[in-house]
C-alpha cells in the first residue's frame, strides 16, 4: 500500500511561530498562560497542556494578575491588551504578522472615515474576526455569505476585508454582488486580505486527493480553515474522512485500498499525521 503524507500539509508560519513560543517559554519556567486555545487542534493543546501551559479565556484573564500570558496568533481587539496593562501582565504576543497588518490597516481606515460601513468577511464569533471587528469599536460588520451582503446598506460607503483564512473565491463572489449593487455616489473598495499560505492551500490538497483511492484529512473540530479544505478535498474525491486521530480511523476505510493520502488543515502537527500513517502500516503488517 501506498500512504503518502501531504506534504503542504501542516502548521502555517503564524501557528508554528505561537508554538515554539510556547515551547521556548515553558522551557523557561513551569507554567504559562494562554488566551484561548493555542491552535485549533484538541490533541496538540493537550500535548503542550501536559508541559505546563493553561488554556485561559478572558474572564479568567480579568481576574489573573502579575503573569506571563500568551496571545495566539488569532490576535486581540485592543480591550484586551487594555486588561492585561490594568494587571500587570506580561503578554507573549504571537499574533500572526498577517493578522497583525489586517487589524491595522482596519484600524486606519475606521479612524479616516468612521461613518462608513467597514465589512469583514468571516466567521461571527471566531477569535480572528474578534480582533478585526475590536479595531472599530465593534462597529464593523461581519458576513459569512451572500445572504447577510443583501442586508449591507449600499448607499453608504463601504470598505470590504477578508478574514485571513477565508475561500478566495467566495470572497470574489461577494466582491462581484456589492459592485453589481453599490448605489449612486457611494465608494466600495475591497482589500485582498486572505493569506496566501492558506488560500494556495486549496488548489494544492484537491489535486493531492485526487492521486488517492482514500483520504484521510486530520483538523481538530473547531479549525475552520480545515472544514474549508476538507470540502474541498470531499468535492474531487468522495472517499474523504474527516478524523483528529489515528484512533478514529476505521479498519473497513483501508480494505482492499491501495492508495492512500493524508493531510490536513494549517493547525494540524506533522506528528498527527504521522501517527495516522503508522497507524495503517502497523495494521497492513499485523494483518499480513
């Protein structure tokens, strides 16, 4: 049998930098405090839970004080960074450099022209989309389809941003409708602010499903770039499983297949992967 692991697969430049962060700081010292979960990935969060670090939310952080505390590569709106001052807390920022120029040139363009309707592209309630929205004093609007773009008043202003992970082209799709609609003297602009590490992704992973009989795509439940990727690798190969780890792989997926590819979503760890690939193995020799 042929197993082969995707190569693109894995941990994107913002995670990987938040988790040797992680690693280098709890190699310092016993314990160390992160503002919501580090990545979107339930057995990597337990691996570095197990080396000292503690998944906090901002109740928690409203009440901690003279700490060291880790912003994930998401980002923070600016209250945030506000409390952890008002504490005295020492703040390990990781938020992505992507990330972190979105929120500012949101920033500056909130603040050059407040009465205009700033629109982000994303998921209502993601950690991401929290920060973008708090460089506006939580006015901007958020839409995650074209339903919520027809409610968008198209004779004010509007500046339109993705969030960082978003489909680019879902994203031109909403692009194109606020153009066909836009009314009489009012300005659109849209910024292309989706990561290219992650949108390349796309074209990337449906080609490598298509190489194989079987897929097995590893994302924790709550990534959204991984629910992204899987549909896309579902949409050229049926015969794509959703797992997050070896232990959810069924016996009856790799009978009498010959091919199988494994990837995942940008917070999923290389040794996830791996282990689901030595997993297959272990089972092809035992049951030689």
């Amino acid at each position: 049998m042929n197993i082969e692991i995707d190569n693109q697969s894995g941990f994107c430049f913002g995670v990987t930098t938040a988790i040797n962060k992680a690693e280098e700081k709890l190699g310092e010292e016993k314990t160390l405090y992160c503002l919501g979960d580090i990545v979107h990935n339930g057995m990597e969060c337990e691996r570095l839970r197990q080396m000292g670090l503690v998944t906090i939310n901002h109740e928690d952080l409203a009440s901690l004080k003279d700490v060291k505390v880790m912003f994930r590569a998401h980002g923070e709106p600016p209250e945030t960074y506000q409390v952890a001052r008002c504490n005295n807390i020492e703040i390990v920022d990781t938020t992505c450099p992507v990330v972190l120029q979105l929120q500012k040139r949101i920033k500056k363009q909130f603040d050059a022209n407040p009465m205009a309707q700033i629109v982000i592209f994303g998921k209502n309630g993601h950690a991401e989309v929290l920060g973008l929205v708090g460089q506006t004093n939580n006015k901007a609007v958020v839409v995650e389809n074209l339903k919520d773009v027809e409610k968008l008043d198209f004779k004010r202003d509007i500046y339109l941003y993705s969030q960082t992970t978003k489909s680019l082209e879902e994203y031109h799709h909403i692009i194109h409708y606020i153009q066909q609609h836009i009314e009489g003297n009012a300005t659109f602009r849209s910024f292309d602010t989706i990561c290219r590490q992650v949108a390349n992704r796309i074209t990337n992973i449906a080609k490598f499903a298509q190489r194989h009989e079987l897929i097995l795509f590893v994302s924790g439940g709550k990534s959204s770039n991984g629910k992204v990727l899987f549909n896309e690798c579902k949409k050229v190969n049926p015969n794509a499983h959703q797992i997050e780890s070896a232990e959810e792989i069924n016996i009856d997926w790799i009978e009498n297949v010959e091919s199988v590819g494994i990837c995942g979503a940008t917070s999923t760890p290389k040794w996830l992967m791996e282990e689901c690939k030595a997993f297959i193995s272990n089972h092809k020799k035992e049951n030689k």
